[in-house]
C-alpha cells in the first residue's frame, strides 16, 4: 500500500542558510543505509525528503533502518496520489480511511498542507471541503479538532502525499555535519552509549580499544568489535584501533605505586588515544566516563587524565545514572554484549584500593619512574595498532 516515506526532520529546519548542508548530509545517510536493502530513491523536496520505494521491499526492514538516521524526527509512510483532480483525490483519501481504519466509529481531523500554491483549493478549504467528503462517505465518522483519533494529514505538492502515521525516529543531526571524534571504546557499558549519544549529534566517529594480551583474550576483543558494529549501525563505517597496552601496563604495574595504577594508565590510554585522534583528523575525544561511577571517575581523577590532553575530550554521559546509561544501552541493542563475561585490561589490572583524590603533583611525580622506557613502549604501540575497519 505505502509506496514512500516522507521523512520529517526538527532541528534542521532551524538552520537557516546552512540548512540546505543538513538535508544533503540526511539525504544521502539515508540513501546509503536502505542501499542495501534495495534501490530507493531518496530525494528533498520544499523541506522535505521523501523516500520512493522499491517494488516488493519490506516494510518492517526499511522502517527499522530509517530509525537509526540520526537527524530524522519522525517516518511517515504515505500514499502517493498521481493524480491531483478533486475527484480522484477525495477518492484516494476515502480509500485510504477505508482500507487503514476498518473501524470507523472514530474521530478524526484533516490537516492539509499546499506546497503546490497553483493549487485551485487553499489550505483550509482542502480540510473543510474533505472532511465533509468522508462525513458524507462514513458517517460513523465523527469530527475533533482538539484530540482525534486519527490525524489525517494532505500534502498537494507535485503529488498528493496522504499519510496518518508518524513513526518515531531517533531525532538528533546527521552523522559527519559536526566533525569527528576518537572514542575510548571498552568492554563495557558505557562506552558505547557515549559513541551513540555523541554521534546523534552529527560527529562521525573512530574508535580505539586497549588489548592486554595475554591478560584478556581474542573473546574480550571480538566482544569489543561486535559493540564497534552495533554503534556503526547508527554511526556508520568507522575505524576501530586496537593498540597492544600489555608491556605498557605491566611497566606501570612494575614501576608506579599500586594505589594510583588506575590513573597512570588511564593517563597514557588518553595520550595514545590523542595521538591516533590526530592522525584521523579527529577534533576530541570521547568516553563513558561518569561522575562518581567509579575511583577513576571523580572529579580530581578525571582533572587529572584531561590534563594529558591538548584536544577536547567529550563527556556525554557525565551526569548519568547508571540506570539511565543501562536504559539506553538496551535501546541500542549493546547492553547484552556489554555484560558478556570477558574482562578488558581496566579491570585486570585494577587496584585493590584506588585513590580516588589524586595529587597531579604526586602523579607527575609517579609518571618520572617511567621515563627510562615508557616513550619507547608507547612508540611502538603506535607502530604496531591493528586497524578493523567497522562497516
């Protein structure tokens, strides 16, 4: 029945002279995730884009991508009417009342937009002229203008568009209109939902993983990049780096007091993650970390590992409970592979007692310990990064 979708958008109409970027940018992420699905035509017409569909696509598959484009309000599926004559278009409509909504013993309200301003009938006259077209077609009908039950909505453009049905979309702005960002990416809740959230908001995304073999295992990390493919459906491709941490661990293990273990790494977890940040043209960094969630994440903790940072490093999740970091996490189907039972190198080499007040003076101090190798470990982490491209 639905031949095309018109794709609402929110913010994007705010953006004046620009705003032309955005649906170019939601265009085309739209017509690169339903190409696999088909050959769609995807294309922007007077503020909005409509969706033209295949001949026998699925309905279920292409709603279920178009509600990951970040930057869409809202997917309504329409039917289209060739033919703009009043008659054939009071018809179309009927049959469409008649065929989605067999129980007629509702209210209703027809809400028209003209974009075509050629069009004999303005505005108004099209919702008062049709809406006494279907009371005198179902007199079950009942008209209210406040609160219907069905919102039946006529836009005469070039066609006729009839749609009743808006379908949640994930909101937010197209991924690649606002820059890109390295995400921390870990083993565990958080992380992801930080790559998600901050994606929604138009950054396009790289993300790097700490490995310590043979501490953790290729199942830790197979877990990794299978939460790296579950944001890339909201993301896109992305490139997933995974540099080896093991000897530069241990070093730290080996030289630093036990209690601020946690903090040194974190620290050259951050510098490597910058340093691969430049590399890709990457404008910030981005982590899961929240306040007060654990030792590493108060706020001396986290003064102290932004101190290692030139860029920015993006927080989305700062102000989170963890329910509320759980509750997406299970919105964006990572939460299960999230709690799979294989530890990353945070929690193999964590300390028993963790300061949670670190002094920068008494860390830079610790850091001095390591000058003798950790310039060299750290270079050769970055000589030896395995790339895993994400599609």
């Amino acid at each position: 029945m639905f031949r095309a979708f018109l794709i609402k958008y929110a913010e994007i109409g705010l953006k004046g002279n620009n705003r032309y970027i955005f649906e170019n940018a939601l265009r085309d992420r739209i017509a690169g995730v339903l190409n696999p699905l088909g050959t769609y035509n995807v294309r922007k017409e007077q503020g909005r884009v409509f969706v033209e569909c295949p001949e026998n696509y699925d309905y279920e598959e292409t709603v279920e991508a178009l509600q990951r484009v970040f930057g869409i309000s809202s997917i309504c599926p329409v039917v289209v009417i060739d033919d703009s004559d009043w008659d054939a278009l009071t018809k179309g409509v009927g049959d469409y009342v008649d065929t989605m909504y067999p129980d007629k013993n509702i209210t209703f309200k027809v809400m028209a937009k003209r974009a075509d301003k050629n069009y004999p009938l303005t505005s108004p006259e099209i919702c008062r002229e049709m809406g006494a077209y279907l009371l005198k077609r179902f007199p079950e009908l009942k008209v209210d203008v406040h609160q219907p039950e069905l919102r039946l909505t006529v836009e005469v453009r070039t066609r006729v568009y009839v749609y009743s049905t808006d379908i949640p979309g994930p909101g937010g702005m197209p991924v690649g209109t606002n820059g890109k960002a390295m995400l921390l990416l870990s083993g565990g809740i958080d992380s992801p939902v930080a790559g998600y959230m901050i994606a929604k908001r138009g950054v396009s995304m790289a993300a790097v993983y700490f490995h310590a073999p043979p501490y953790t295992s290729e199942r830790a990390k197979q877990k990794v990049v299978d939460l790296a493919k579950g944001i890339s459906k909201y993301t896109g491709r992305m490139k997933l780096f995974v540099v080896n941490f093991t000897d530069i661990q241990l070093y730290i293990y080996d030289k630093c007091p036990h209690n601020e273990l946690t903090i040194i790494m974190r620290r050259y977890m951050m510098r490597i993650a910058e340093k691969l940040a430049e590399e890709e043209n990457c404008l910030g960094l981005v982590t899961g970390e929240s306040i007060g969630q654990v030792a590493s994440q108060t706020m001396h903790s986290l003064a102290s590992t932004n101190e290692v940072c030139s860029m920015p490093v993006y927080r989305p999740l700062v102000a989170f409970d963890k329910k509320d970091i759980v509750d997406i996490a299970k919105n964006i189907d990572t939460y299960e592979t999230s709690i799979l039972p294989y530890e990353d190198c945070c929690t193999i080499f964590v300390a028993k007692h963790p300061v949670t007040k670190p002094n920068l003076k008494t860390i830079r101090n610790s850091e001095r310990r390591l000058e003798e190798g950790i310039d060299d470990m750290v270079d050769m982490a970055l000589k030896t990064v395995e790339i895993i491209n994400i599609d």
